[in-house]
C-alpha cells in the first residue's frame, strides 16, 4: 500500500472529504489531492494529517506492519484509532522505579554514551567540527546495547536538528549511532559529518563509490548524490549507523 492509498484509506476512515480534512490541517485541499493522486511522494504535514484521521503517524509516513494485540495479529493495514476496544489494563508491573540525577553513580549495568556537537573552530568564522562533548551525557542500559550489537565505547548519540527527516525524527530528537557501523546499507539511517556539519540522513549506495543522502521530509529536502570524489572534496564522512532514537512530539 503507498501513501496515497494510506491516505484515502485513512481519511475515509474517519469520514473526512479532502476539503475538510485540509480545513483541519490548515493546508490547501490541492495539498492532500496530491498526495492522493501519487504526485506527491511525502510531506511534512504527514504527523498532523495522521492525528486528525487517528492513524499512526509511521504506518501513514512509512507503511510499517505494528502488531496489535487486540486483534491477536499482525496487520498490514491497521484500522484507524477512532474507536479502540475497551482496554482492561495496559500497565505491567516492572518493580521498583530508581530516581536519579547527574550525580547518581552508575548501576553495574549502566554505562553513559557522550553525545556528538558541532564546536566552532574560531570566532565568527562560521567553519565548525564534529566532536563528543565532555558534558552531556545519556544513559543506557548494557543489555540494550548489547541487544543491539553495539560496543559501548562505539556508541555516542546525536542530537537531531530541523524538519528534513519529520516525521520520523522530528527536531529536537536523539538518536543512539554505532561508530563501528559505517559501511552504508541502502535504506538504513546514518550519522554524517558533513564538512563539521552533523547531519543525520537514510543513505543509499550509488556507483562508482559515491552516496546518496535522503530525508524523510523530501518535499522540502531533495535528494543529494554524492560521487566518492565530492565525498573526499566536500569532507563528506560517515559516522556510523543509527541505532536507536528518542522521539518527542
């Protein structure tokens, strides 16, 4: 199913014309004949289009198959959220809840991943370089990345800046990234130093060595290609694979 047919599907669903629909959403109905037509491939409305329809932003942006354990199965088309069963319970006892702050010690199975940032290299210069910061820390738990594959001393996170990969990352998340995992596999998410610019895109291999680095928000952020020889011009470098995010809408 492409997104024009989860579109329609959606706004059927909740009984909304492509007129009302682009009302609520405060966009030009043109906007969602577009994107119901194929003409248009992504949007950076998607997440407020998915929540006025009661949909699941990521299926609506990406197709992805979520189970749902009140239908007991898997669904490649998952019914809009508008009217759930009735949920007896969904809170599962876990134990105890340990509240700390920066000056806690670290559990045994807990290590701290520094984060990555862009430092100025001289004043008003406006050039910047990738480094791990001394002070910003985030912690996780060994289980979780060695569930992952991931070695702590190659993990660091990365703060995501702007809207070219909403709605899947939206500005302000976090994601974790495996400095030992460079070597790009089409469709996977990646840190990037882009010239002492962090950047976090999905890269796609291309001949001859080269990259191509795409956004989830691609109605405002084209694709860019890349040969290997830009890549060394351009002080292109891959910093790892994304592993893990945080999302805060």
């Amino acid at each position: 199913m492409e997104l024009k047919e989860r579109l329609k599907y959606a706004r059927k669903k909740a009984g909304l014309t492509q007129v009302e629909l682009a009302e609520r959403a405060g966009i030009k109905q043109a906007s969602i004949s577009e994107i119901e037509r194929g003409l248009t491939r992504s949007s950076g409305h998607l997440v407020k289009l998915a929540q006025i329809c009661g949909v699941d932003p990521v299926w609506l942006s990406e197709g992805t198959r979520f189970p749902d354990s009140q239908w007991g199965a898997v669904m490649s088309e998952p019914q809009p959220m508008l009217e759930p069963p009735e949920l007896l319970s969904n809170a599962t006892m876990i134990g105890p809840i340990d509240v700390w702050d920066d000056d806690t010690p670290l559990d045994d199975d807990e290590v701290e991943l520094p984060f990555l940032k862009e430092v100025e290299l001289s004043a008003g210069s406006g050039r910047t370089a990738v480094q791990k910061s001394s002070t910003r820390k985030l912690r996780f738990g060994k289980v979780t990345l060695r569930n992952q594959g991931v070695q702590p001393d190659q993990a660091v996170c990365v703060t995501v800046h702007g809207n070219s990969m909403e709605p899947v990352l939206p500005d302000g998340s976090t994601v974790g990234v495996d400095l030992s995992s460079t070597t790009v596999k089409d469709g996977k998410m990646y840190a990037v130093n882009h010239d002492g610019e962090l950047r976090v895109k999905t890269l796609y291999r291309i001949p001859g060595g080269g990259i191509r680095m795409r956004s989830f928000n691609i109605d405002e952020h084209k694709d860019e290609e890349y040969s290997a020889q830009e890549l060394t011009e351009k002080g292109i470098v891959v910093l790892g694979k994304v592993f893990w995010s945080s999302v805060l809408y």
